[in-house]
C-alpha cells in the first residue's frame, strides 16, 4: 500500500489532469490503430527510406515483419557526455541484425552543453533548446518508418527534450539508451576549492583550467549529481531505461552488453505491436508522482522542477510546485552526492546506485509499484542490477543494503527527513528553493536585499570588497520571457565565500541554479517573472527580504504595493543568433507551467 499521502497527491494530480490525460490516451490509441504499421507508407517512400541500407538490410525492412528501429541521437563531441554516443549506430545495427531486426538513424538532435555556455550569452538559449530538441524528435519520427525508438540522449535539456517528442509517438515501444559517467577524476571538494580561490584571486587561470581539466577528462557524463545525472536517475525510476544502466562507465563489456540487451528488448517488443509495451503506456499519472519522488529522494537538480512539468504535459499530466512541496515534506534525502556531498555518482553507483534508492522506498511505501516499465508491469521488475558471468548479461537482486552510508542511507535512517527540494511563496512570488545543499542554520535568512542587474554586477561588486554584509541578492529580469532564463553558477563561488567568511547571504531570482547551485540559499524560478511585472521587479536595495526555506516563506518586509514594477529595455536582443528566438521568449510559459513555447 503506498503512503496515504502520496495516494493523495497522485489522485488530485488524476483529477487535475482528467480531460488532457484522456484526449492524450485517445491521440495515442487512434494512432496505434491507423499509422503503426510501414504497410501505410508507398513503395516509393519505403524505396527512399532504405536507399542507404546496405542489401541486407533491405531486403528486412521491405519486409512487414522485420522491426525497424528509429535512432534518435544527440551525438556530438564537443560534450563528453555525448562523444560516448559516436559509434552507437554501427554497433546498435549489428545488435539488431543478430536479433532478426533493423536500425535506422531517424534523425538527430541538437546538444548544447551548460558547461561550455555557463556565463556566457549562448546560456540564453539553453532553455529553449529543450523544446527545439522535443521538435526534433518528432521531426525524425515523423518518417512513419519505425516500430519502436532508441533515444540517444543523456544531459542537461536533451533527455527531456527527447521524452517530449517521444510522447507524441507514444503509440510506440521505446526506451533510453545511457551512455555512462566518465571515471572519477579530482575529488569534488578539490575542485570547488580550485574554483573559490581563482574567485579571490589565489591562483591564475591556468591553475584553473587544468583544475577544470582534471576534473573533466575523458568521454562520459559529468560525474557530479547535476542535471544530466538527474536525467539517467529519472529515467531509471520511470521505467524507460534498463534497470542499473545509468551509471556504468562508457568503454567497459558491461555497457556494451546493456547496449546490445535493450536493442533486444525493443525489437521484440516492437515485432509484438502492443500498447501494453507503448511509451505512452509507461508515462502515467503515478510515473510522474515516482519521478517526483526519486529527485527528492536523492537531491536532484531543480531544473526538474521546470521539466518534469513540461515532460507531464507532453502525456497530458498537469502537475505543479504544490505537488513537489507536498511530496518533499514526505520523501527523506537518502543520497549525499556532490553538490550535496563529497561523493560523485560513481560512488553512489558503488553505494547501492538507483536500484538501492528504488528498493528502500518501495519497502516503506515511499514509491508506487503497480506502474508500466519497459520490463513489463510492476516497479518490482526494476529491483535488479546487470552483471557479467562468463562473458554474458545476467541479472542479479539489486543491493539490499547501502554499501557506503556516508553516501546512501535507507528510508528510517535518512540525511534529513524532508526531500531536497522545497517551494516557497510570498508577497514576491512562488520559488523554487534546492534545501538538500543547504545546512539547517542557513535555510532561514532575513537580510537587506542587493539588487543587480546581471550576475557581472555582483562579482564586481565582491572585487571591490563591498559585499562583506549580511544581504540578500536580487536579480531580477532572469527569466524565460526577459532571456531565457540563463543559468547563474557564475555566482555561486562568490556567494559561497562571503558565507565561509560568517555573512549571512542568499539569493533571490527568477533566473536558474539548476543541479549544480552550491551551499547558499537561493529561491530560483520565481514567478511571475519581473518581464510579466512580477513584485520582484519592485524590490529596491535595501529592502529588507524574508527567506525561509523551513516554513516555505518568501517576502519583502517593506510594503511594495504603492510601487510600480520596474521595467527593463527590451531592445532587439542579437548575438550568436539569439534574435532567431524572440518568438519562443514572447510564447514561453511560466517557469511552475515547464517554461515551454510548444
């Protein structure tokens, strides 16, 4: 039986999201019914489709019978966590070929990568690409050649970009394919000390950079818990990719034998043609509450309270911040993985990894079971982890117990008994506070606000030593509408040294933190944003501004309903082609509705 609380969560989510949810089931069924099959498309469309393929391959897809598998890849080697994806197309064709079925590369997707853009002005753009990359899906998929899908996909905005264009193709089998960590390089509190002393001017930029080349260093994800590991955990606790693959290294027999299995998995449930193996299927109501509630678990990034909202609605779910608050205040933080912690995901992989997570919350009825996944009905199916005996794949329990409990912990033993997210609202607004990175004696703050017009402003001030105070920093016109709502880590190395040094320091924005904001308090995505007039826009320095994490307040203690919102020129924005994006900034949604323009 599962928590009579998070039953209540789940069924107001059911009822909220009744007439999409069930035009969304409709869209799909009818599909499934009238354009499944390639028997729809004419001889010459299949003769351009398989022009390429070599003979063999051919003569397969010509045939109704042979699942053709679509490839949606994010591949590109300026991201390391995507170079790992390069060769996948020859090797996941063979795989197909070995098991009677065909591959095919439907179409690409573009990747940016946060940490190439961070501070930089092509940050502006990283939020949208999320739904260009939801296009791009169904662009590719649109070819109506496929049976069944492999996304390709593993960071920041890919993964659910790729999800919200597989859920208008629902109708089918498909699944995510991980392409695993890179191997543990300095250790993470290294690498903050690194970043903090560059920031007071300790050491130079090359002292820096090789800092930040000790740390990313070879083909993989990032092995810190931000986004893109987010990402691989949820798509772990949703059912869509194999269990225990998130986090095996790319490179080793393991991965390729994952890679080869789930090719399996697909084809045969592609060449079955049932809805019960359908992604649309998988992605229900109590996925989304599961999806929820692993982030909270484990301390994931607060970019999946922007996501995890735009993914829901592609399935016709509607879930809000109320709904991760709720939840928080009954999911325990089970995982200490840096930025919560020392520990990298390699680490927590060895502690125990997803399938620990998984299975201590399910025996405390902290998760639901009876939910699809690629394996079949039931979360249970997903309580195994993938080793190698005599050079072939089999499946044994997953761990019983944490094998490192400075990194993972069981449900009655938790690192702190509320989730690692919090919403908090007020006079301002409603935000988004990451509590799990934050100590206790820090998540309360009252303080004099410092308004900044960008993130440059405050590091400049900080150099010019005027920031040695309690205060709260404000960075209004942050948001999706104003410029895309950029990330702002830019700040978190500043802000972390005026709280080592005893000052009392926070932030307030309506801009993004995402995975990787650090020890400080920050209410992030506040909504309404200053571009739509929201109150943050009135706030004038010096203000003095409530922050409390515990209780989920956010004000100004200053009344500032006589002031009129302050406004920000908003002059034809160009640079590295951002004024091809002015449609998408004037159409993009709220941060709490998954700031999206599709």
């Amino acid at each position: 039986m599962i928590h009579p609380q998070i039953q209540a969560v789940t069924e107001r989510i059911i009822a909220r999201s009744a007439t999409s949810r069930e035009l969304y089931l409709m869209q799909m069924q009818e599909q499934f019914e009238t354009t499944y099959t390639r028997s729809k498309l004419h001889c010459g469309n299949q003769a351009h489709a398989f022009a390429g393929c070599n003979s063999t391959d051919k003569q397969m897809i010509a045939g109704e019978s042979t699942p053709n598998i679509g490839l949606v890849t994010a591949y590109n080697d300026m991201l390391s966590a995507h170079k790992t994806y390069e060769n996948y197309p020859d090797m996941l064709r063979a795989y197909a070929n070995k098991y009677n079925a065909t591959v095919q590369v439907a179409g690409g997707v573009p990747a940016m990568c946060d940490g190439v853009t961070q501070g930089q002005i092509g940050m502006e753009l990283s939020l949208f690409s999320r739904d260009i990359i939801g296009l791009s899906t169904v662009l590719a998929l649109s070819h109506n050649m496929f049976d069944g899908a492999l996304c390709l996909g593993i960071c920041d905005k890919i993964v659910p970009g790729l999800l919200i264009g597989s859920l208008k193709f629902g109708f089918l089998p498909i699944a995510f394919v991980p392409g695993g960590p890179m191997e543990t390089g300095i250790s993470n509190d290294e690498k903050a000390k690194i970043r903090q002393d560059y920031a007071e001017g300790k050491i130079d930029r090359a002292a820096l950079l090789k800092g930040e080349s000790d740390s990313y260093h070879s083909p993989g994800t990032c092995t810190f818990y931000g986004t893109a590991n987010s990402n691989q955990m949820l798509m772990e606790i949703m059912g869509l990719q194999l269990p225990g693959s998130s986090f095996v290294n790319p490179g080793t027999k393991l991965r390729d034998l994952l890679n080869e299995e789930i090719v399996r998995l697909i084809g045969e449930q592609s060449r079955k043609k049932s809805m019960d193996h359908s992604l649309a299927s998988i992605v229900s109501e109590k996925t989304i509450v599961n999806a929820i509630i692993g982030l909270l678990a484990t301390g994931g990034s607060t970019n999946h309270t922007i996501h995890l909202i735009a993914i829901a609605r592609a399935a016709g779910i509607l879930i809000n911040w109320e709904d991760f608050s709720d939840l928080s205040k009954l999911i325990p933080l089970l995982a200490k993985v840096y930025p919560n912690g020392a520990a990298d995901v390699n680490h927590f992989h060895a502690a125990g990894g997803v399938g620990y997570v998984m299975r201590t919350l399910l025996e405390n009825n902290l998760l639901h079971e009876d939910v699809n996944t690629i394996l079949g009905f039931g979360l249970n199916h997903f309580l195994i982890e993938p080793k190698i005996k005599d050079g072939q794949l089999i499946w044994e329990e997953s761990a019983k117990q944490s094998m490192n409990d400075s990194i993972l912990r069981d449900v009655q033993h938790p690192f702190q008994l509320e989730g690692g997210i919090k919403m908090v609202s007020g006079n301002i607004g409603r935000a988004i506070v990451k509590t799990s990175t934050v100590a206790e004696d820090h998540l309360v703050i009252q303080a004099p606000a410092i308004v900044f017009n960008e993130q440059e402003d405050l590091i400049v001030a900080f150099k010019n030593d005027e920031l040695n105070k309690d205060f709260i920093a404000v960075l209004p016109f942050q948001g999706p509408k104003q410029n895309g709502m950029p990330e702002l880590h830019q700040l978190t190395p500043t802000l972390t040294i005026l709280q080592k040094r005893g000052f009392k320091v926070a932030l307030v924005t309506d801009g993004r933190m995402s995975g990787a904001s650090g020890k400080v308090p920050a209410a992030i995505h506040i909504t309404p944003e200053a571009r739509d007039g929201g109150w943050i826009s009135r706030i004038q320095t010096g203000d003095l501004l409530e922050l409390n994490a515990v209780d989920g307040k956010l004000n100004c203690l200053v009344d500032l309903s006589a002031r009129n919102a302050r406004t920000k020129s908003n002059e034809l924005v160009f640079g590295l082609g951002r004024e091809l994006f002015a449609n998408m900034r004037i159409n993009v949604s709220s941060s709490e509705e998954g700031a999206s323009f599709i």
